[in-house]
C-alpha cells in the first residue's frame, strides 16, 4: 500500500507528464505562463477537458477579458467544455454569485454580459450591504429583459442556485483562488493573463494544455 505521501508525488509527476505533452516545444514555462494546483479538483465534465473561468462581477480586468472569452467559446475545440465559476470571498462576492447562478437558472445566460455592462457601465453595483436590498437590485436588473418576479423568485430561491453557490464556496478554497480571472484548466492547472503574457496568449495556452488533456 503506498502512503498519502508517496501518491502526491505520483500525481504531481503525472502532472507534469502531462503539461509536458502540452510543452513539447517549450512554448510555455510551468511557474511562468501557468502553475500547477497544488490540490487538484475532480471535474464535472465527463469525457471532456474542463476550462472553467472564475471570475466576479465587480471585477474591471474580469469585464475586459469576457468578450474574448466569448469569441473563444465559438470557436474551441469540441472537446473542451467551457464553465464559469464565480469567485466566493464576501458577502458581495456571494450576491453576485447568487445572480449569476439565478441567471444559469433562468435559462437566460446572455444576461450575463448584460450584468458586466450594469456593473461597469451603468455603474449599478447590483449588490447592498444587505441581501433584501440586493436582491431588489438584481430584480430590477433582469426586470428589463422581461423577467417577471415570479420567474425570478422561483429561481432565486431555487434549490440548484443553493448547490451551485456551495460548489462554488468549496471550489474557491480547495483551488485557492486568490485572484481573477482566473483560469483553471482540467482541475490541474492555473493561469491568468498576466501569467500567459496578454489575452492571445491565454487563449492559445488554454487551448494547448486542454489538447494535452484530451481524452485518447
């Protein structure tokens, strides 16, 4: 039987092995452009490589970087599933989170530019110091786009928007996401766009370390 020890190691090397595969050209520097979680995280996306961004509504360098993630997404490959997951640190972090779940609950996920441009062009902070308040604002928000109260309530309040928010907590701790955007690519590795050295460069350095994951 082999020690809790000795099996860090061993997933540590076969990490590497595989950003390896990824680098074979020495293209990008593990402790430069991308670092390796030091806890790595199951995924939910079966039989595909996980690219998930966390990211946080009031965040300007979250808000630049959305568009190009958006072009992204058309045009990544098949295999790779790409997820958003907000960032849980306070309560504004949390009623943020909470709209974003409640927009995925909606059906409604092009609201969530929508939410950026409110934040960070109408200058609406869609939060409060307290939840009912917040929860007004956010009402009023999606109010616009044909959302009646009902609609939202129900969402809200829903059970999945409760998981989802407690996902995200456990996920922000265990990956110890200290900062955003953040992107975390099959659980196993970070990076951000200071680190892959500008936007394109975190795009093609995403793509590359998810072909390195790809399922054979």
């Amino acid at each position: 039987m082999i020690s809790r020890r000795e099996f860090t190691l061993m997933a540590a090397v076969l990490a590497s092995a595989s950003a390896g595969a990824a680098n074979a050209q020495g293209k990008w520097q593990p402790g430069k452009h991308y670092r390796l979680v030091v806890h790595p995280q199951p995924t939910s996306s079966a039989g595909k490589v996980e690219v998930a961004e966390y990211f946080w509504y009031g965040c300007g360098h979250c808000y630049a970087l959305d568009p190009a993630l958006e072009e992204w997404k058309t045009k990544k490959a098949s295999y790779i599933d790409f997820i958003r997951v907000p960032a849980m640190w306070g309560p504004v972090h949390r009623q943020h989170a909470k709209l974003y779940y409640t927009l995925q609950a909606l059906q409604r996920p092009e609201l969530h530019s929508k939410a950026f441009d409110a934040i960070h062009v109408l200058g609406l902070p869609l939060s409060a110091p307290e939840e009912v308040s917040a929860r007004a604002a956010q009402f009023a928000f999606v109010k616009d786009f044909g959302i009646t109260a009902g609609q939202f309530d129900n969402a809200y309040d829903s059970m999945t928007v409760a998981m989802n928010l407690r996902k995200a907590d456990a996920l922000t701790q265990n990956l110890a996401i200290a900062s955003v955007p953040t992107l975390v690519i099959q659980g196993k590795y970070a990076t951000s766009v200071d680190e892959a050295g500008g936007e394109t460069q975190l795009l093609a350095l995403i793509n590359d370390l998810a072909a390195g994951e790809k399922p054979r």
